[in-house]
C-alpha cells in the first residue's frame, strides 16, 4: 500500500495528483533435475524479503511463473519427492516491465532395487524401508516382483532397512548405500539359510506342553516363540546366530528354564537343545 500526506486543497480548487504504485516484471523459473525437465514440485515467491508469499503457477511441464512487483523477491522450491531438500533462490532483482527467468537444477535422482534371498530363492515375506542420508525421514520401498523392490531416492548415501514378517529371521540394516544422480543401484541382501531349532522341554522328567518357549536374540530382543510340534517339543526355523532360549512355565510347582548363548551354526539343517524345568 502507499500513503500520501499533506494534500492541500483550496476552496473551488481541483487538485490532481498523480502516484505511481510501482510496475511489476514477469518471474519465471524452470526446474531440471538428472539434466531433464522437472515438475514435481511446488514453487512460492517471497516478496521484497519479506515473509509475504504466493505460490507461482505452474503454466508448463517444469515451469512456472507469476506476476510481480519490482523489487527483490526469494524463490522457494518444494520438491514433492521424499528425501529432496528444499531449495531458496534469494537476491532475484525484477524491474519494472521485465521478464526475469531461473533456471535451477535440482539435485538428481536415482533408482533404488532391492532384491531379498534366502536358501539361494527369493524371499518375498518382509517390509522394506530407505532412510534418506542415513537420518530419521524414510519412505517404504515398492515390491514390484517377488522378492524385489524399487524406489526413486535423491542422489545421496541412504540406508536401507529390511523386516521380516517371518519369526525367526532378524531385522536387517544396511548402510551406506550410495547412490548417484541418473543411475540405478541394486542391493542384493541374502538373509541365509534357516535352521530349525528344536527345544526338548522337562518336567520331573515328563515331557512339558504347559509352557511358552520364547528365543531372543544376542542384543535381547525378542525373535518369536517356539510352535508346540508334540508334548514338551517345540521348533522355530532361525537364520544362523547367537541366541537366548526361555521356556517359560506355566505349570504348578515348576519355574521357568533358561539357556543362554545358543549357538546356532551355519551349515546344519536342525539344532536341539534340551531345558529342564526346576521345582519350586
């Protein structure tokens, strides 16, 4: 807005003024990203350094623009993609009757495949997640074959988390996965071989349905529970590993059994291991 003051008028007098409001330039911007056209984004103009704002109008595939005041204007560009940064343009000077194009390459982006094996097959029961640069803000990955999965990441060093859906098999996280603008990355995680773990259960030397057997893994994190297979033996297939084994007892006058540091080795198709249930 502008104020003017001090209008002196006379009595039977006209008195003209004539104000000029400023003129206004043309803003355009164009956005490539990996040396191509980009258009999944959000473009805003911030005027005269101020925080007033408008979002520019997107008039082509990649390009923008909106009308302006002359003066000093900020570009914000919002990317739509996960993981890309946001990005300013300050110091964009538009006089009046001007049109004043940007041009900004984004950073570029990158295909992400994720393949899962295990006993030499693809394996396909798990949730798979990248973390973008290795930091807190992630995205699920796309299973788009069995056993695979893809996304589009900015060009970076990501982590990559993998979920099993299937007891027994731990949580996978592999980092310092780098990926560059243009390109496409495959990971191939082979999760291994399972090995059944059979756990032989006692009690006063009777085989002990009555009881819960749970497996934990070396950082003590719970893997699953132990399926009752016949009376006092119960199975759960494992990836190779260090584990702790509790049979938890839900039987009168018996406590719970525990044994710890169950080495679990690569290479056998079946572990046992016996607990016995001690009075109370």
């Amino acid at each position: 807005e502008k104020r003017i003051t001090d209008i002196a008028i006379t009595g039977g007098g006209t008195v003209v003024k004539d104000i000029s409001i400023g003129g206004t330039g043309l803003l355009r911007v164009n956005l490539t990203s990996d040396g191509q056209v980009f258009a999944d984004a959000n473009v805003a103009v911030y005027f005269d350094g101020t925080e007033d704002w408008n979002w520019m109008d997107s008039v082509a595939h990649g390009t923008w623009e909106l009308r302006v005041p002359e003066g000093t204007h900020e570009i914000r560009i919002y990317p739509n993609m996960g993981g890309m940064p946001e990005k300013r343009i300050t110091d964009i000077a538009v006089t009046s009757g001007s049109t004043v194009t940007k041009s900004v390459a984004l950073g570029g982006t990158g295909l992400l495949r994720v393949n899962l094996i295990m006993d030499g097959r693809a394996f396909d029961d798990a949730d798979v997640y990248v973390y973008y640069y290795g930091g807190d803000d992630w995205t699920w990955v796309d299973r788009v074959s069995r056993g695979s999965w893809e996304v589009r990441v900015p060009e970076g060093t990501h982590t990559v988390y993998v979920e099993s859906r299937v007891d027994g098999i731990p949580s996978r996280r592999i980092t310092g996965v780098e990926v560059v603008g243009g390109s496409s990355v495959s990971k191939t995680i082979d999760l291994g071989g399972l090995v059944m773990l059979r756990v032989v259960v006692t009690a006063g030397g009777a085989p002990a349905s009555d009881v819960e057997v749970n497996v934990y893994d070396e950082h003590d994190e719970w893997i699953g529970s132990a399926s009752q297979a016949a009376d006092g033996r119960f199975e759960l297939k494992l990836v190779p590993g260090t584990y702790r084994v509790e049979a938890y007892s839900w039987m009168d006058g018996y406590d719970s059994a525990e044994a710890h540091s169950v080495l679990v080795r690569e290479g056998s198709t079946t572990m046992e291991i016996r607990l016995a249930l001690p009075e109370y």
